[in-house]
C-alpha cells in the first residue's frame, strides 16, 4: 500500500494517486466515493488499481477518479490440477470456478476463493476410481497429521492439505451444470474438512472449540448449499434437477425453495444417515486425523 501509493497518473489532466490495488476484482464506480470503490472481489484474474485525485486523496471522502484493471502478474493464478488431466477438462473446471464466482452467494464465493487461493488439488478420474460424482479427501493423511503435531494451521493453511477428485463422467454428461454442482457440494466438505485440520492443530489451547462435525452434519451442509446454488443460477435445468434430487421444492405460492425436508429424506434413503439415529462417522474419523 505505501509503495503503491507513490505512484501517480496524470488522468483528464488531473493528478491521481494509486490509492491501492487490491488481487482480486472489484465493481466499482469512477466518481463514487473511495470507500464505496472496495466492494468483495468478484474475478480473480485481474489486478484492480484504484486511483484517486491527488486534491482530495489526504480525505476519506475523496472520490475516485479511475478505475484501472491488468491482468494477474503471469496471468491467472493456477489451480493445482494434478498431472495428466485433459485440457477440455482443466478448462471445464475454470469455467465453473468463474461462474461460482460471478453468480453464487457470499458463502459459495468465499469457499470458491479459498480453494483457488490455496494449493488444493484437483483431480480428474474416470467414475469407476472416484466411486461418486466426486470425491473429497486428504492428499496424504500421514503428513496432515504431522503438520497437526507439529503446526498451527490457518484454515487456509488446511487447504493446501486436500483434494478435491471429480468424475470424468460428471463433465462429460453433466456438463457445465454438473460441474459446477460437484464442485459447489465438495467445496463444502473441502471447507469443513480445512475447518476441521485447524482446529485439530489448535486442541492443545483450544480443546473445547473442537470441530469434528458427523457425516450427516457434512451433507447436510453441503446439500443445503448446493440446493442455494440452485436457486442462485436459477435456471431451468438447475432448478430441475434441485427437485429432482428433493433438494429444492416448488409450490404455487411460494415459488422455488429450500427443501430441507426433502434433504432429509435424501439423507435417510440415500446415504442411511439420521441426525439422531445415525448420524455417521465425524470427519476426523474420515480422513483419519489424530488430534495433537
Ligand atoms: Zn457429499
């Protein structure tokens, strides 16, 4: 910020400062207050500058002059994708990520963010070896546990401890919509499962705030936010399939919704899992974490 701030552009003849830059988007207004300039990132391909008359930088309620974006230093920042995964894919996989961006809500946004800022790895396989559409797990259980032992980890940090694989299948006959599906749902258990790492390396300081969520806690979480996609993109097809699956209801008066009863039915019949009952195994029991 101090460094960025010392660069000046001449704008319509006026002065500006570079005020800040921040890695990744903005949708922002020449002329709008500066603070309403930084509003959540949307794109992550674009470096934002944001510059402000000279004249009226020293206030807070200085305007912006100009808006200036470039791409990335190198580009796009890569996702991990593990080696050998076809370019139809690799592209595939992108194209949900932007989508997920540019139209889902905050929470699916800022999983999205995560998992791009990170190294977590993508995996492509054929159906027969992820056993589901996807699949979410650890790349190598030994060395998260080592890093547990050893470590405090960020949610962030865990990130870089996980995979996320999808089915070829998935892409080839679910297309867009079924990719962003499986990564929207598998985002979710990516998040909880970072969520569940951190806390994990904290339990020696921090015992009581333990997050070991049930698997039915894990679906249910990851179903809830697959059905708020649905509803998000509100699309035919998307919509279609929400109701299908019983994620989302439709009534004459109420429109489209949430179907939580239907997602426990899901649970129930699909995946033999009831809050009470059965709730499944916790996510430590899963990934096989050992708590420090
Ligand atoms: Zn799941």
């Amino acid at each position: 910020m101090a460094r960025a701030a010392q660069k000046i552009l001449r704008v319509g003849g006026k002065r500006s400062k570079l005020v800040t830059s921040i890695s990744s988007g903005i949708i922002g207004t020449v002329g709008a207050d500066l603070g309403d300039c930084f509003e959540p990132p949307r794109h992550r391909d674009a470096e934002i500058f944001i510059w402000a008359s000279t004249d009226n930088f020293e206030s807070s309620f200085g305007k912006c002059l100009f808006i200036s974006a470039s791409p990335r230093l190198g580009g796009k920042k890569p996702m991990k994708f593990e080696k050998g995964i076809a370019k139809k894919y690799r592209q595939s996989i992108e194209d949900a990520f932007d989508v997920i961006l540019d139209k889902g809500n905050d929470s699916h946004r800022d999983i999205a963010k995560l998992i791009l800022d990170s190294k977590m790895h993508i995996r492509v396989k054929p159906v027969a070896e992820v056993n589901a559409s996807g699949v979410t797990g650890l790349v190598d259980n030994g060395d998260t546990n080592d890093r547990i032992e050893d470590e405090r980890l960020s949610i962030e940090e865990a990130f870089d401890e996980i995979y996320i694989a999808i089915a070829e299948e998935t892409i080839d006959t679910g297309g867009q919509r079924g990719c962003e599906g499986t990564f929207v749902h598998e985002g979710r258990h990516a998040f909880d499962f970072a969520q569940t790492i951190a806390s994990f390396s904290d339990a020696d300081v921090n015992p009581l705030s333990l997050f070991d969520p049930t698997l039915y806690e894990l679906e249910w979480e990851a179903h809830r936010t697959a059905g708020e996609y649905m509803l998000c993109i509100a699309r035919d097809e998307y919509i279609e399939e929400g109701i299908e699956l019983l994620i989302l209801g439709r009534e004459a008066e109420r429109g489209c919704f949430l179907n939580e009863e239907g997602i426990r039915s899901r649970l129930r019949d699909n995946y033999s899992l009831i809050l009470d009952t059965n709730p499944g195994p916790r996510a430590s029991e899963l990934l096989g974490l050992r708590q420090r």
